[in-house]
C-alpha cells in the first residue's frame, strides 16, 4: 500500500518532474504543494505542520533545531543554493568601496536577522575580511512589496549586536537609495539595482569573478534551502524517506539533462544569449553535476553554514551534519 504524502515547495526547474508526475516517487501517492511566495511554504510547515515534506529555509529550520524535541529532520536536498557576494548592495556615495569600510556603518537586512542570505554574506565577511556583525548596526525589514512579519520562528541576535527592527513605512531600497542606511544583504535584489541607479552598486561590482574564485578556493557552492521531513516519518518510515530523496534527485537529473540535451541546439528554446557557453562554463568550474545532492559532495558547504549560525548567534551551539540529517541517508 501506498502512503500518501503532502509535500511542499515553490515553483522549480529541479522539482517540476514531480509536479508534472513524468518522475514518480516509488511507494508513494503524493499531493504537491506550493505559495505565493516561498516563505509562505515555510510558514505554513511551521505554524501548522501542513505537509509531511516540505522545503525549508536552512535557518528557518536550524533555529528549529533549538527546541525542545526538534519537529524535522533535513534529506540531503537542496532546491534553493547560490553564491552570495553578490547580495551586499551599498550606497554609491557613503564611503564604502571595500568590505572593511563597512565597519561603523547601518546595513540593512531584508526578512529576519540571519536570513539565510545574510547568513551566508557575513560569514563570508567575517572568515575572508574580518569584518563580524557586531562592527555595524543593523535594520530588519522589506524591500520593494509589503512583507509580513517573521513570526514563527524565533529571531534571536547576540546582545552586542545592535540590531532593530524597521518601521511599518521604512522600505529597506528606499533608505539604501537615499542613503538611510549604508548597505543591505538581500537574497532578493532591490528594485533601485535593477533598474540601474546611479546612487547604489554591488560591494563586490565583479561579482561573478570573485564568487567563481571563492568556489575555486573553497569548494563550497553555499546552500540556502534543504527539503525535511517530520521526524515521525524519518524514525517510522525510512525506507519511505529514501524513496523521496531518490524522487527529488531524479527530478534534479531530469531537468540537468534537459539543459545539457539543448546545447545541441543553442538552448534555444529559452530565451537567454549564451546559455550554452554559461552552461559549459559553470560544469567546467563546478562539476557535471553542478547542484549536486547527498552529504558527501555538499560537507564543506554544510559545514561552514553550521558554523556560521553558531558564530553569529542564531543557534546556541554548532550542530554537526550528523545532527540534523537523517540516518538513512548519511552515506550519500
């Protein structure tokens, strides 16, 4: 018999396999589930436990690992990576021209203190520049659309860490358009960048260069979101769990094949000039499996976003892989 699972995620290239059923998850009759926008999914696994499987927020669900009989466990799937040098925007006209000019300066930060952009952006700072949060002041709030507050789950920050909350009227690219704040970390890009004003710039403008080196040097293409799983099922149900890591990967490979496939054809079904030299280009520097999943090719990059959640005070000690993965899948 079949179990039936709600499994939850936004709107992917790797997972629309399983949405459009041409990947089946064995053993499994399953109902997908999606939201506005992706911190909906989030809020809805977390306020009312609404799926068995469902993408989360690394730090979403790490700040879970605090308490009491954690709810999940993560499967070794990560939906949402991406580098994130590029996610430090600064006013073109305070000063700021390198990362340690940013000391003594208000950053903004879009969502949360810790998201997980941010997250990845200040251990970045702090491990290659020497620039910690607690240099600067810091202001939570939204850019460009209203934003609900993030209110389930906790927010913590170190008591040496100024950091408050924006008002109701404050707009995080407004005030880094006009010079309110000096920088922002945002995983989303503010409409002020995108539309090319001359009053604010990346902090590293040859972003492309300098996240391409860092992967060279570091082996880690960072992670921003994994898939879990209720700890029930993880306890009750591996084999069930495992059939749904193997879904989820032969969704990944399917839409990897189909990019590859089309550079037969220039990609041209999509309409973006050289895909297929980025396509070459990106498997060339990161592997021919370029979003890998499983533990193994992913430790280096786990590893340093398990540590920079404990080093900027967003969970109380450093997890290790092995804590917050489950067993049944720790030899991928």
């Amino acid at each position: 018999m079949n179990h039936t699972l709600d499994i939850a995620f936004w709107d992917y290239d790797r997972t629309q396999a399983l949405v459009d059923g041409s990947v089946q998850i064995d053993g499994v009759d399953a109902r997908f589930h999606g939201g506005r926008i992706v911190t909906d999914v989030f809020e809805a696994m977390i306020r009312d436990r609404a799926y068995d499987v469902s993408e989360l927020g690394m730090t979403y669900f790490l700040r879970l690992m605090e308490v009491d009989d954690p709810p999940f466990l993560a499967i070794p799937v990560f939906p949402v990576r991406a580098f994130r040098h590029s996610a430090i925007f600064v006013n073109a006209h305070n000063g700021i021209r390198r990362p340690q000019d940013l000391a003594g300066k208000t950053v903004g930060e879009l969502a949360v203190y810790g998201h997980d952009a941010g997250i990845m952006a200040k251990g970045i700072l702090s491990d290659e520049f020497g620039l910690t949060p607690d240099q600067c002041r810091w202001v939570v709030g939204g850019i460009d659309f209203p934003l609900n507050p993030i209110d389930f789950v906790a927010t913590p920050h170190p008591a040496e860490v100024d950091v408050r909350q924006a008002g109701p009227d404050e707009d995080l690219g407004r005030m880094l358009e006009s010079g309110a704040i000096d920088a922002l970390m945002s995983a989303d890009v503010p409409e002020c960048v995108l539309r090319g004003s001359p009053h604010v710039r990346r902090l590293f403008e040859d972003y492309d260069d300098v996240e391409r080196e860092y992967h060279r040097r570091t082996g880690i293409f960072p992670i921003m979101h994994a898939v879990v799983v209720r700890r029930e099922l993880a306890v009750d149900h591996p084999d069930v769990v495992r059939a749904v890591y193997r879904g989820f990967c032969s969704a990944k490979d399917a839409a990897a094949e189909r990019l590859i496939r089309g550079m037969t054809f220039n990609n041209m079904q999509t309409m973006i000039p050289w895909l297929s030299k980025l396509l070459a280009d990106d498997r060339r520097a990161l592997g021919q499996d370029w979003w890998p999943y499983g533990i193994a090719a992913n430790r280096a990059a786990l590893q340093a976003i398990l540590r920079y959640h404990h080093e900027q005070g967003i969970t109380t000690r450093e997890f290790a892989v092995e804590d917050v993965f489950v067993d049944c899948l720790a030899d991928t």
